[in-house]
C-alpha cells in the first residue's frame, strides 16, 4: 500500500512538473505588414526584433521557450481579425505585436480585451489607443499621433510655417494625425487652409499635389506614412513644390523612408522619432545583430522595430514576474508597476493609460556632403523628454483612468 502511494505520488509529481513546463511556453505573433506600403518599416524587420527579444529572454530564463509566429494583415482590419482569433482561439498566441495601420490595431485592441491576451502596440500610430479606446490589455509602446504632432508641427509653427494644407490618408491613423496636427498648428498660432484626403497604398499624387500647390501654404502636412509618404515626396519634387517655396512636413517618416528616397531628395525634412540605429552604442550593437539576422545590405532598422524588440522583452520579464501567467490583464499590470531598461530603448515607464513613455527626438535629415557613413542619415535637433514627449494624462479621456 505505502509503495502503490509512493508511485502514485511521484506520478502526480511527475505530472505536475510537466504541466510546469508547458505553462512555461510563451507564444508571440507578429501581425504585421509583409507585402506593401509599411513593409520597409515593419515586416520581416520587426519579425526579427521579436526573434531578438526571445532570444535575449531564454538567455536569462533558461526554463521558458518562447515562439514566435508571424502573418500579414494586408492592411484589412477583417483579416487582421480573422488572424488574431485563430491565433489564441487554436494556436494558444498569448502576445500580439507590432500592427502598424491604426484600423487594424484597433480591431485588435477590442480582440485581445475581449480575450484577456496582450497587445503590444509598436505598430500603429493613433492617440485614441491610450485616449477613449485604451484597454487593460494594450500597451502603446513605440509613438502616437501626438506625439508626432506636437513634435514636428509645433518645431515647423515655431520657425515661420504657419499655414498648413495637409495631405491625409483616408482612414483612422491618417485622420488622428491631420487632427493632432491641426489642434497644435492653431494653438500655436498657425492656420489650416486646406485638406485633402487620399486612398491607402495612392500611386499617383497629381490631383493633391496640384491642390496642395493651388493652396498656398506655405507647409504641406504630410498626414500618412510608409510608401505614401515616399510617393508624395518623390512626385512633389517633380512638381517643383519645395523649388516653388512650399515645404513638405513629413509627419511620420521612419529611417527606411529616408533610405528610400534618398538624401538628395529627402535633405532638410525635419521630422519626429523616438529612436534611431545611430544613437548610442546600445543601438548601434543591436543594429549589428538584427542587420545580421536580416541579411540585406543597405537596411536600417526603423523605430517600429526597435520598439518590437523592447515591448517584447518588457512584456516577456512580465510574464516572468507574474510566475508564466497566461493572465492578459495582470502581466500589463505588471508592465505598469516595474519600470524597465534595455540597451536598444533605454529607460522605459508604461504609463496607466498603456502609454509607453520615453524621450523623443526631432530629427533633421543630412544632405549628402554631411553624411560621413552609410546609415549615417539624420542629425538630432531636439531631444523630448517623455513627460513633454506625450499627451499629458489628464488629457486623453482614458476610461481606465478617468475621474
């Protein structure tokens, strides 16, 4: 009897270490955009700072194993769905990260609240996710539209552009950062003239071009991102916008975007991020792995990527904390609670409202005489601290935090 008891014990011993080690599985997508017009500043890119983050974490808790999927969400907010459900509801994904196209995040803002899993929002752009849509759930890690408003559009204002006619994508993210942008143009004594909305992944900008020419202004307040906002730029040098007095504002460019268009083109663009490759040793040692990992010369990691990487391993320490908790809700509280730092982010604090909270930088793009290296793009102007950085608290109209 005492034997039979034995062996019953050390099975359910035996058992329960087991089910240990299965809890100690933690599983990450990567939604992204792999085929078009944000591929350059997320994609495989921000799939390799996820790898890089995992790999970092195992290094130090030799008894988790972290995965890491990836899709694409083809900028569709029902695909994007369709792809997060099937990952928790059949694949057990516990953390969704990156999402750039503020659509899409929002979706999957409601999904992973619905279903107590985590969203890591380095992706998408728009205030509302830590304003009247933040969740217990989400984390805003990388930026925001006002951020990049009160970033470059305040910096612009201040210099002498105090007309604006904007160019906006035609969905959420595009009409966030027209709305940020305009509310601190006029605060700052600025005026709008004009606005003109276009199509997601536009080809041809002639007809806004042409509106935005008739307008006036003296800036053109690019409200769009990714290949949109090389499409505007490349096609408004043919039209002699910035030889005919007119400036471009470029309200979201990442450091693909300028590679891209090329210094010759892209020099004197003043624009808003809150991290660059060349910023420190921390960054530039990173670089060196992802640029490794990503085998493809002549590519600079964007601020989405690096903003994958630090959420991720932010969110994976949680996970850590929490005792391997599958509780959605719980580790972003615990993301809340213990400040983190990285080499790559540095010192991070996650705001109640998911807010990320971090220095910013205005950047200013080099001409070619001034670039000494390759990567070596942009020049720092003004570093933002992140209480400056990001919309006050008080402000966003976050239910979590409300009253």
């Amino acid at each position: 009897m005492r034997n039979t008891l034995g062996l019953a014990a050390l099975t359910a011993l035996l058992l329960c270490g087991t089910a240990s080690a299965q809890d100690k599985t933690v599983k990450i997508g990567v939604l992204t955009d792999m085929s078009s017009l944000y591929a350059d500043d997320t994609g495989i890119g921000s799939v390799i700072a996820a790898k890089l983050a995992a790999e970092d974490f195992m290094a130090k808790h030799k008894d988790y194993k972290v995965e890491v999927v990836s899709a694409d969400h083809q900028n569709k907010a029902d695909v994007g769905t369709n792809i997060a459900n099937q990952w928790i509801d059949r694949d057990g994904v516990d953390m969704i990260a990156d999402v750039p196209n503020s659509g899409v995040a929002l979706a999957i803002n409601e999904v992973t609240r619905a279903k107590n899993r985590v969203f890591i929002a380095s992706g998408p752009a728009s205030s509302d996710l830590t304003g009247p849509k933040c969740s217990p759930n989400t984390v805003h890690y990388t930026y925001d539209t006002w951020m990049l408003a009160n970033g470059t559009g305040k910096a612009i204002v201040k210099t002498g552009g105090d007309t604006w006619f904007f160019l906006t994508s035609d969905y959420a993210f595009g009409h966030a950062l027209e709305r940020d942008t305009a509310a601190v143009v006029e605060k700052n004594g600025g005026k709008v003239v004009g606005k003109v909305r276009h199509p997601l992944n536009t080809n041809d900008f002639s007809s806004f071009l042409l509106q935005a020419q008739a307008s006036k202004a003296k800036v053109i307040g690019l409200a769009n991102a990714g290949g949109d906002t090389i499409n505007a730029i490349k096609q408004g040098a043919e039209f002699g916008i910035v030889a005919g007095g007119q400036k471009f504002a470029g309200l979201l460019i990442f450091a693909p975007d300028v590679l891209a268009l090329g210094l010759k083109t892209a020099q004197g663009l003043t624009y808003t991020s809150t991290w660059y490759w060349d910023l420190n040793d921390g960054t530039r040692a990173w670089t060196k792995r992802w640029d490794k990992m990503r085998d493809s010369a002549g590519k600079v990691p964007s601020m989405n990527m690096a903003g994958v990487y630090s959420g991720t391993l932010q969110y994976l320490n949680a996970v850590a904390a929490v005792g391997g908790s599958k509780d959605g809700k719980a580790i972003v509280a615990e993301m809340k609670k213990t400040p983190a730092e990285d080499p790559v982010y540095g010192k991070t604090t996650i705001r109640a409202d998911g807010r990320g909270m971090h220095p910013a930088y205005l950047f200013e793009v080099k001409s070619p005489a001034e670039s000494k290296y390759p990567g070596d793009i942009v020049k720092i102007k003004a570093t933002i601290p992140p209480d400056e950085a990001f919309r006050p608290l008080k402000d966003g109209n976050c239910p979590m935090v409300s009253g």
